[in-house]
C-alpha cells in the first residue's frame, strides 16, 4: 500500500467513525423524542435487577434515557470516545461497544438495588474511557497511549465523581461495571497484526 493509498484510507475511515457517532448520538436524541411523546413508554426499557424477563432490555437499556438533560450530558463523551474508538476499525468497535453493553447490562441486572431502573448510556461511555484509557498500553501503541493519555486528562475526574456511590439517582454500578468492562476489552480484543478492519 503506497503512502497516498493509506492517507486515503485513514480519511476514509475517520468520515465514517465520524458520520457512525453522529448517527448513534442522534438515534440517542430520537429516541428520546419518541420517549416524551409516548408519555415516557420507552422508560420501561431500563433494567430492573434480578427479574427474569428483563434480561431482554440489557441492549436497550444503553438506548434509553431519562429525559433530555440525561441525552444531553452523554452526547459528547459518547461522540468523542467513540468516535475515538471507531477508528480502530468499525467491526473492531461495533464487536467492542457490543461485548461492553452485555457485560455492563448484565452486571446492573446482577447487583443494583432493588426496584431501581437503570438506563442511559453512561455505561458504555465509562467502558470506552476505560477501553481507551489502556488499550494502547495494552497493544504497545505509542499513538494509542497518547490517546489514552489525552482521554484521562480530559474525562477523568468527570469518571472518577461517577464512580462515587454517594450520588442521588446515579448509577455507580453500572459506572464502574461499564469501566471494568471496557479495561477487559482492551485485552479481549487486542490486536495481533497491523492489518485493521474498516
């Protein structure tokens, strides 16, 4: 592969890590609008822990949101974490954002509070700073520790104040579960050649 044919294909592949996280946000803000209109019908999607048959809204649950002010605080660090992570590959991210949502979704299910109902995207968010926080140390990528490096200086104390239980009406579980997932991501998916998927 010559030098313009790779520059080529790093442009091709940030427009659509750009144009992906600009769709995901939006469905974020879409389903919310639907949410209001329906009297609030898609809050139900939320996980309740330990009830059998809500085992079926862990992925949902990443979708849905508790009012425009809780789309809106996730929006950016979705966008940008994501962002940052989709230029990995988007196959690569899509198999990354998946195995953090189950592991994160299921972890809520396991050990919330009872007759809470957990849901938003801050699991994924705080699984993609944790993914991203490490994953260039993992693969011994300088540009990847650097990434890293930028991304905890920016977000970590915002990640560090949802960690403490001493919020109202947070989710510190599914927090911290979503973070430890991430960091094990970085390892499941570690990559072992040069070659990346688009």
């Amino acid at each position: 592969m010559t030098s313009r044919e790779l520059e080529w294909s790093r442009g091709d592949r940030a427009k659509a890590a750009a144009k992906l996280m600009v769709g995901w946000v939006a469905l974020l803000w879409l389903l919310e609008v639907v949410d209001v209109a329906s009297g609030h019908a898609l809050d139900g999607l939320g996980i309740t822990p330990r009830t059998p048959s809500e085992l079926v809204d862990v992925v949902p649950a990443a979708f849905i949101h508790f009012g425009f002010a809780h789309v809106a605080a996730n929006s950016v660090p979705l966008l940008v974490m994501g962002f940052l992570a989709a230029l990995g590959g988007l196959r690569r991210f899509a198999a990354v954002c998946a195995l953090i949502i189950v592991a994160d979704g299921l972890g809520v299910w396991l050990i919330a509070p009872a007759h809470t109902n957990t849901a938003g995207a801050s699991g994924l968010i705080f699984g993609l700073f944790g993914y991203l926080l490490v994953s260039g140390f993992v693969e011994r990528r300088p540009l990847g520790v650097l990434v890293g490096l930028l991304v905890g200086a920016v977000w970590g104390t915002s990640i560090l104040v949802g960690l403490a239980p001493t919020q109202s009406g947070v989710s510190w579980q599914g927090h911290l579960l979503g973070l430890v997932a991430g960091v094990a991501t970085a390892f499941v998916f570690k990559r072992r050649t040069q070659a990346s998927d688009a």
